[in-house]
C-alpha cells in the first residue's frame, strides 16, 4: 500500500501490477461494494476536467491510473 501512496505523490512512469490470488478478489469484490466506486468516480470526473487543456492532459491520465487502482487496489503493485 505504501508504494500505491507514492504513486500518488510521484506517478508519471509507473505502472500497475495485478497480481494476488483468490483472497484479493473477495476483499476486492468487498471493497468495491463498499467506497471503492465512490473513489474511483471521482478520479475519472477529475481526470475528465484535467483533460479538458491541453497542459492538463498528464496529469488526467494519472487520475485515470488512479480511478483503475481505486477500484482494485489489492493484490497491484506499482513498478
């Protein structure tokens, strides 16, 4: 989880790692029912409005990356 904080504060080059097994399905399945949609709208509604300029479109596209990891953030891992 810490690396997935980091990505936060420094995401340009990173890239998300699915990996895990059948545990971090179910708790993902459970977090996604309980506050990982809200998350996940609202770094795609950011990522849309960073997108809308051309100097924006970057840092739209790491909210995109975020809105991904919000939905299933166990088992990823960011290298």
């Amino acid at each position: 989880m810490l690396q997935i904080r980091l990505s936060g504060l420094f995401p340009f080059g990173k890239e998300v790692v699915y990996g895990g097994g059948g545990f971090s399905l179910l708790v993902n399945i459970l977090w996604l029912l309980l506050s990982g949609m809200e998350m996940a709208l609202g770094y795609v509604i950011l990522g849309c409005l960073w997108c809308v300029t051309i100097v924006g479109v970057p840092v739209g596209l790491q909210c995109f990356k975020m809105a991904r990891l919000a939905l299933m953030p166990f088992g990823a891992s960011v290298v």
